[in-house]
C-alpha cells in the first residue's frame, strides 16, 4: 500500500501518528509559580499608586488576579489542544491580528501614554500588538514547516516571511510601539536561521535595516533622548534618564537580601511604571540580588524546558513552533530585564507573568500552553523521540557539526 505523495511546496497540516503523554511537571510548575509570583509583586508595586488613584489599594492587584485566573485558563486549555490544529487556523488568526492592528491605527484605538495601542472592549483593553508576536510565530512555523526543503531560496524561503513579518513590525511602528516591531523582526530572523535560511540572505536584511533604524531613531526626538539617557542615565535624569534612574536606585538600594516584600520606596511616585515596564526594578530593591537571581533562574529553567518540548517535536512544524513560542517568552524576559538594569535603551516590553497587564499575561500563558501540549507528544515509536521530518528540519544543527537528540536519525 503506497501513500501519495504530497505536492512540492504544499501547505499541509503536520501529520504522522502520536500519543498523548502527561505535559512537562516542571514547565508547567514553573510558569504556575511566575504567574502567582507576578500577582504578588504587582500588588506591592501599586498598591499606594491604586489608593491615589483609585481610592482602593486593590484595584490592580483585582484586575490582576482575574488576568492570571484568565490566564492559567487559557494555559491549560491549549496544553490539551493537539498543537496541530492550529495549522489550519493560523491564515485566519494573521489575518484577524492584521486586522486588529489597522483598527488601532484607523481610530479605533485608545491612546494612553503618547502612544495608540489598545482597542477598549468595555472594561477591557486588548493590545493587538501582542498577540500579533504569538500569531507570528504560528505562521512562521507553518510556512517555514511546509517550505523547508526550499528554505534557502531567496523567493520562497526568505522574501515571503520578511515581507509578512514588515507589515506587521510596520504596523506597530505606526502605534508607535518600536518594542513590539524589534520583537517581531528578531523572531523572524531567529526562526528562519533555526529553519537553515541562507545566512547571506539574513545578514544582507540586516545591513539593509541599518539605515532604516537608524532613520527610525534620529527622525524622533524622544527616541534620540532615550539614546542619550541610556548612554549617560544620570546626567539626565532630570528628564530622559530619569526612569532608568531611579530604577538603578532601586537595584543598588536592594543589597543582597533587599528591604522586605512591600518596603520599597522607589514605588512611593519615585519611579514610573512600577508596577508595569519596570517592576523588576521593585523585585530588586524590596528581595534584593537573591530575588533577582531567582527570577533569573526561573526564566532560565522556563526556556531550557521549552526548548526540550520543541527539539522531542514529532514534525517540522511541532519543532519551529516550540522554538519560536520559547523564544518568544525568553527574549521579552532577557530584554525587560536589560532594560531595568541599563544594558538597553528602555522600550515598551512587559516581564512576561510578572508586569501588570492582561494581554500580555495572557498571550505569555497561551505561549506557555503550546509548549505544554508539544511536551505530551510522544512518538509512535516509543525507540524514537523524533521523526526523520524533524531531523531534516534543523539543518543548523548538522552545520554546526552539534550533535542530534537522542533517538534523532539524520
């Protein structure tokens, strides 16, 4: 009995038998702990903000606790969806967040900050921009899936995912949120490198979004002033350097052990954003280096076990969306906490699971709950924990001359 065999090129969904195991204890465990752990700390961080302003000390730590009960929700419900039923809902879902976005910029957007990036649904806010870094991610792996055996073609493996990934980073540009823009460009980059793209197509991309950047930065007044701050914090900070600042303060004020849970002092209207953008800044000063170093481990185990879920994919498909969704967690995280300490120029992304803000939280916990699904996966073979489809799919690997997962055929 012979199968026939697909079309060349063919966009088709993941196939292939498998069995469902039990999802990876120590992921789910750890993103449990960072979304209970972000409840906390936002509390800490607003409550005297939300008693200013609200006349209620609990009014984000409320909207909060609702965000990650949503989330966990959502976490859970996608760990028990078979991840290969998002192929054939991904065309739909780029083409809603595409649409979302044009809603934004054609006024039905709400304008916080100096900037329009939320569409208000009676009480709730929802941030288009976020969910257009997961979708990307979704796409990118079916394309890339069906596509990898002409994935070094420059019209077939590099120009469709760049165009597509620079209308969506044009988009949010237009908001502006240049945060939300960088982050869905590196994705891109680092999936297309991961699915063996030439690398003289991707450095030549680079060398070509230089000028572009560079035009980006020195055309906006406030961006030029955040270079400058970032380059020399506390000879502005007065004005552009005054958020990093502060946070800096707070990081030295903090010592080894910090000052107690709910102690700090930053948060008493010295530094802004407390409770969003900056709140790593709070966990520094009020649980000191160990809290920090905590955190950092917590990340650090989250993105190891993604990355296992994603190399023991059955398929092409599993593989690229297990890298892109632990990406997609681990650079928001590595980033924001750059941000904080001064290594990058401040930008507009959350700590995933600990920063205030349903949307994120949200769309971080959906990232989280495919990678929950793609740790059941369990090959057919129980000798083999991938597929010769996914070995074929990591050409960067055997560049490399890195060795396979075990069980892996080449």
């Amino acid at each position: 009995m012979s199968a026939t065999k697909p079309t060349r090129g063919a966009v088709t969904a993941p196939s292939g038998s498998r069995q469902a195991g039990e999802v990876d204890a120590v992921l789910a465990a750890v993103a449990v702990a960072l979304v209970a752990f972000g409840v906390v700390m936002v509390f800490s961080a607003s409550a005297v903000l939300s008693d200013r302003a609200y006349g209620d000390g609990t009014h984000y730590l409320v909207r909060q606790a609702l965000y990650a009960v949503a989330g966990l929700v959502v976490m859970g419900t996608l760990s028990r969806i078979d991840y290969p039923r998002w192929h054939r809902l991904t065309l739909p879902l780029l083409a809603a967040v595409t649409l979302l976005l044009l809603a934004v910029l054609l006024g039905w957007g709400r304008t916080a900050g100096g900037a329009t990036r939320w569409i208000a649904l009676g009480p709730i806010h929802v941030q288009p921009a976020e969910a257009a870094k997961l979708v990307v991610v979704l796409w990118l792996a079916r394309s890339l899936a069906a596509k990898r055996e002409r994935i070094r073609t420059f019209s077939i493996g590099f120009l469709p995912h760049a165009l597509v990934a620079g209308v969506l980073a044009a988009l949010c540009l237009a908001q502006p949120d240049f945060g939300s823009a960088l982050m869905i460009v590196l994705l891109t980059f680092i999936l297309l490198f991961t699915a063996g793209a030439r690398t003289g197509y991707l450095l030549g991309a680079l060398l070509a979004a230089l000028p572009l950047l560079w035009a980006l930065v020195a055309g906006s007044p406030y961006r030029l002033r955040r270079i400058e701050a970032f380059l020399d914090p506390f000879a502005h900070r007065l004005d552009a350097g005054y958020q990093i600042s502060e946070s800096l303060l707070a990081f030295g004020a903090g010592g080894l052990t910090g000052v107690g849970l709910g102690d700090s002092r930053q948060k008493l209207f010295f530094l802004p954003e407390a409770h969003t953008d900056f709140i790593a800044a709070i966990v520094a000063e009020e649980l000191g280096l160990l809290g920090v170093l905590g955190l950092l481990g917590a990340y650090a185990l989250l993105f190891a076990r993604g990355l296992r879920a994603a190399l023991r994919a059955p398929d092409a498909y599993g593989l690229y969306l297990g890298i892109g969704a632990t990406t997609f967690v681990g650079v928001q995280a590595l980033t924001n906490l750059a941000v904080v300490t001064g290594l990058l120029p401040t930008k507009g992304l959350a700590l995933p699971f600990v920063s205030y803000g349903g949307s994120s939280l949200l769309v971080n916990c959906a990232a989280v709950g495919l990678l929950l699904n793609l740790s059941r996966v369990r090959a057919a073979d129980d000798g083999a924990s991938r597929t010769a489809e996914a070995a074929r799919a990591t050409p960067m690997v055997r560049q490399h001359g890195r060795p396979l997962p075990r069980g892996a055929t080449t």
